[in-house]
C-alpha cells in the first residue's frame, strides 16, 4: 500500500500507524521488489554510482602524489583505506541519509532543485575535496618515514614545504576542476532521476490503493 504522512487527528481510525524507520524499510522493499528496474534502477543504485566515483577520485588523486614522491608500495594500504575507502563509504551514507532518506518519507517537502543542490555539495565535498586535501599530506609524511623524497622541514622551511605541494598540485588542477564539474552535474543528474522515479513510483502505489480500495481492501499506512 501507499504510504501517508499525517498528524494524529488526522489518522483514520482504521489506519495501521508506523514509525518513520518502519516506513522507510517498507519504501525500500518496495523499490528493491519492484519488478521493473527501469522504473527504480536510480533509487537502488545512485548510493553506488556515487561511491565509485568518489573512490575513483580518490585512487587517481593518491596514486598521482605517491608517484611524484617515488612511494612505491610504501605505505600503499595505509594511504589507500583513508583517501580511497573513506570517501567511497562517507559519500554513500551521506547520500542516503541526507538524500534518500527525506525524499522517500516525505517527497513533496522541499524543491527538487535544492536536493539536487544539497547532493551535488556533498558529493563534491567527499569524493573530491577530501581526498584532495588529504592525499598530500598523507604522502608527504610516508615519503618522510621511508626517506623516498628529500623535503624540507615542515617546521623549519614551512614555505618550501608549501612551495613543492604547488608544484605537485599544479598538473592536476585542470583534471581535478574537470573531476569536480562532472561529479557535481552527475550528481545532480542522478538526484533528479531519483525525485522523478520515486514519484512516479508514488504515483503508481496510488494507484494500486485505489484498486484494491474499489475491492473493499485495507487502504493503506499512516505513519
């Protein structure tokens, strides 16, 4: 059945009133047993076509300063769980949580664009700036432990320190703006499709009520 939000006074007596974890498990039943995955396929998979382009990101940004430092394979797994692993997992939950969780209980309750928005923020936040951010430094103090790269002092030559990470950074900003662009447009893409198809999902389980209410069946859940 369609799912209703509504205050308590407004509740039918008849009605079968649930919390909000219970409607959201109960949506994603639906979304994972629907039988036509093109009506659906955005819901069940944007968490992870998201994670894969953050960890994606985050593998090229990591391999890119690990090379520049001649790392090899130091340090390869302790890099790799926090620059690669990290975001993938983050930028998944986050999407979730912030993007499917309010839009599969209450759809209707903010602009499409603003979600669009919102998503597209933390995708570019997660699976881009924070491995950008964190991939450097990461390398340069494995290059410091395994003496793969002579560097100055951080605390003694703090400007030379900021001068050679300019230098590593600088082949890569036109790829990591590119890498930015469309994450942030894919994103907002995937978003979109997601308002649309749980609409349309909505639109659908509505109309099955009223089929099955023609039947004298019971109409529906109110949480």
């Amino acid at each position: 059945m369609a799912l209703s939000r509504g205050k308590p006074d407004q509740v039918p007596a008849d009605a079968v009133v649930i919390t909000e974890d219970q409607a959201l498990q109960y949506q994603w039943k639906i979304i994972t047993s629907w039988d036509k995955l093109g009506d659906v396929w955005s819901l069940r998979y944007t968490p992870g076509i998201l994670s894969a382009l953050a960890a994606a990101t985050g593998a090229y940004v990591n391999n890119h300063y690990r090379t520049r430092l001649r790392l090899g394979a130091h340090g390869r797994l302790s890099s790799y769980l926090p620059i690669v692993a990290v975001p993938a997992i983050f930028t998944m939950l986050s999407h979730k949580f912030f993007i499917q969780r309010p839009l599969l209980l209450n759809p209707l309750a903010e602009c499409p664009v603003c979600t669009q928005v919102r998503s597209a923020a933390f995708q570019t936040a997660l699976g881009v700036v924070y491995p950008t951010i964190l991939a450097p430094f990461a390398a340069f103090m494995f290059a410091t432990r395994c003496y793969t790269y002579r560097l100055p002092s951080i605390t003694e030559s703090p400007r030379e320190v900021l001068m050679l990470y300019h230098k590593f950074t600088r082949p890569i900003i036109p790829a990591l703006s590119t890498i930015i662009v469309v994450q942030a447009f894919l994103t907002m893409y995937l978003t979109g499709k997601e308002e649309k198809q749980n609409f349309n999902l909505l639109l659908r389980m509505k109309e099955i009520e009223h089929e099955l209410e023609a039947r004298h069946m019971p109409p529906r859940l109110d949480y």
